[in-house]
C-alpha cells in the first residue's frame, strides 16, 4: 500500500512553501509444511509460519525563492527531509504433528526454539536531511551554482552519525556572447556551453548497528550443570568509527548542440 499528499503555499511574491508527505506498507506471509518422511526416512513432520510488516514514512519539505533584477537572476531553496523505516519480522516451526491433514501450528505437539526457528525481530532506521541551494545566472550567459546538504543517520554511532556534503559549478553559454550571434557559426551550432563543476555525496549504505558488536544466548556447563545461561560474541564484530562513506566527483564538459 501506497500513499502520499502534498501542499504548495505561496508565502509571498517569488516564495513558496512545498511540503510532500508519503507512506509505504507492504506486509507478507509464509506458510510451509513438511510431511512425514519428507527428506529422509524417520524424519518429522514441521511447519513454518512466517511474516513480515515494512514500514516507510518520508516528509520532504522546501522554502523556494526566485528574484530577477534586470539581467541578474536567482533562486534559492532551503529544505528539510526525514525519513523512517520500520522492519518487523517474526517466526514460528512447529514439530510432532499428529497427522499431515492438519497443517496450522496450533496441532504441533511441539515449538522449535531457538534464533533461527521461533522468533521476532524488529529494526528501525531513520534518515535526516538539511540542504540549501542558490542558482545565480546573469544574463543567461554566466552560470554559477552552490549548494550543502548534511545528512544524519541512524545506521552510525553518536559522533558519527552526520556528515556535511557541499558543491558548485560555473558555466559559460558562449552562444549567447554577441560575437557568436554575429558569426555565421550560428547556423551550425545553436547552443555552445562551457561547464565546471564539483560534488560530494554521501552513502550510508551498511547494515543497521554494524557499530555494535552481537553477543548471543548460549549454555555454559557448570558444577555439573549443562544449561546454565552464558553470553558470548556473535558473528557481527562492531566498528565504533563507521561513518559516511564521502564520494568526490570533478567534472568538465564542453555541451554542443
């Protein structure tokens, strides 16, 4: 299931308020059965329930302003988005079935437990954005843009969870320079543009806690006793100084058409 809806307010002359807001569900269900001698010989019968619920909430929202004072022209834009994800997830095996007529868990005579058999899992990721742009051309002819974000998630630990991403360009439409309107060039080559820019980007792309370590359920025996609890690492080893992975891009181009 999808959803979303949006508002534009016209604040004042050239400035504008947009604020979209959306929701995303999907839920899915899974239902397995294994008979009687299934895989081999003597083996029980089992069923598995499982079930899923994904759920994404986004709020985009952006203060624009646009001016022109006789061959200057400029825009800006400031803006703030969240988003929030929630996965949760669960799952049962029943064994022992008295008969493979009946498939639903309530008729296993037994519950599998452990990590991987009968569970429930929850995880939570949320995403915050704050940006900014100002677009600046003058006479058509000389362009210049600048802009920042800083992005802050849940997937690192404090002190790492924001990183800060600028970037600009500059460009030149040489078409529409006086001396190419006058030459005959014109006729060939319409548009002819000279752009300089430079970016970063950030990607957040890890698992969710893979700054903390996993420690696990198991039994340590003791005085004679096979069952007492014991904590011991997990497979996740953690990395305390996980952060935004900066991405740099330089680009030069020549657009001709």
């Amino acid at each position: 299931m999808q959803s979303s809806a949006y508002i534009n307010i016209k604040i004042a002359d050239g400035l504008t308020f947009r604020s979209s807001n959306g929701i995303y569900m999907s839920y899915t269900q899974n239902d397995e059965y294994m008979e009687f001698d299934a895989k081999k010989a003597g083996e029980t019968n089992q069923g598995i329930y499982k079930n899923k619920l994904f759920i994404d909430l986004l709020t985009e929202n952006t203060l624009n302003y646009n001016k022109t004072f006789g061959q200057h022209d400029f825009s800006v834009l400031l803006g703030y988005t969240a988003e929030k994800t929630t996965t949760t997830t669960a799952g049962i095996t029943g064994t022992a079935f008295p008969t493979d007529y009946i498939h639903t868990l309530n008729a296993a005579t037994s519950i599998t437990l452990g990590p991987d058999n009968t569970y429930t899992f929850k995880e939570q990721d949320a995403l915050m954005s704050v940006l900014g742009r100002v677009n600046y051309a003058y006479a058509d002819k000389y362009l210049a843009s600048v802009s920042a974000r800083t992005d802050g998630s849940s997937k690192f630990a404090k002190g790492h969870q924001w990183g800060v991403f600028p970037s600009a360009s500059v460009a030149w439409r040489i078409s529409e320079e006086s001396f190419w309107k006058e030459n005959r060039i014109n006729d060939v080559v319409n548009s002819l543009k000279l752009r300089v820019g430079y970016g970063t980007t950030g990607n957040n792309g890890v698992g969710s806690f893979s700054y903390r370590t996993n420690v696990s359920l198991t039994s340590y025996p003791m005085n004679n006793v096979m069952t007492n609890p014991a904590y011991v690492l997990g497979t996740q080893l953690g990395n305390p100084e996980l952060k935004w992975e900066t991405q740099v891009a330089t680009n030069v181009g020549l657009d001709v058409s």
